[in-house]
C-alpha cells in the first residue's frame, strides 16, 4: 500500500497525467483505456477470447512498445545519416509459451530501411535499433511492484 506522501490525487479522466504516469481504467467487459499524458488508448481481447476487440491486447500492445522503440532509434539513425525515415517499417511477431505462467516467449523484429541506405550501413543501423529503450529494459528488467489499494471513497 502505499503512503500518503507518496499517494496521488484522484485522476481526473480528462486531465494530462504527468510523465512516468499511466492510469488504467476499466471501460466494459475486457476493455480498458489507458491513459498515457494527455493520450488514450484501448486494449481489449478479440472477439472469440471473449473481448469485444475494440483496440489490440496487452500482450499486442507489449509487442507493438517494443517494435515502434525499435523504429524510432531506426529513424532517428537514418536522420542523422542523411536519409529521409519515409518508407521505414518494423515488423514483429511474438510467440506465447504453451506452459504456465503466460508469458511471451520469443520474439522476431525485422527492420525494412527505406530506399537511400548504403547497405553497408545495415550492421550500424542494427546496431543502434537493438539498444532502444525498451529493448534495453527487456535485457535488464526493472523492479516490478505490484500492490492493492482500497477504491477511493466519495469525496
């Protein structure tokens, strides 16, 4: 539980939450908004795992966090070697354990540089999207706290 000096006011559903702050609400059956700064998003789960699909999983989501880290460092590369990110994509694909607990257990990201790039820059260029932030937070993990709080009561 967390103490009242570390507490954070009630959220306000249409305020801009601070950096390093997300709040997770629960909008109907297994969909949730995610509130990210001033932004929102939808997670949900596909029409036959009992979700309505109204936006990708958590565990799309995860995958999807780490593909887009990868092309932002990709872009910002390409930028400063003078070609334009026009044209750049990154696919993922993921695969989930067949054991318990669930959990991803492998996944592939191939970056497609646009059109401009020496292919002698392709060893630098992956060099540089394989140490994105999330790919660095996924070979040296944060501590992870998870903990329960009474619901706010009326105020």
């Amino acid at each position: 539980m967390t103490s009242p000096a570390q507490s954070t006011p009630p959220f306000d559903s249409g305020a801009t939450l601070p950096p390093g702050r997300i709040r997770i609400s629960h909008l109907s059956q297994d969909s949730y908004e995610i509130a990210v700064r001033g932004h929102r998003l939808v997670v949900d789960q596909p029409v036959d795992g009992g979700g309505r699909d109204a936006g990708p999983t958590p565990t799309e989501l995860f995958a999807a966090s780490l593909a887009s880290c990868v092309a932002f460092y990709a872009g910002r590369y390409l930028t400063r070697h003078g070609v334009a990110p026009e044209g750049l994509r990154v696919e993922a694909g993921f695969t989930m354990a067949a054991d318990r607990p669930a959990r991803v257990t492998e996944m592939t990201l191939t970056v497609e540089p646009p059109e401009g790039l020496d292919p002698a820059r392709y060893d630098a260029l992956l060099a540089v999207a394989s140490r994105c932030t999330v790919h660095n937070t996924l070979h040296q993990p944060p501590t992870v706290r998870i903990e329960v709080t009474p619901p706010n009561g009326p105020e």
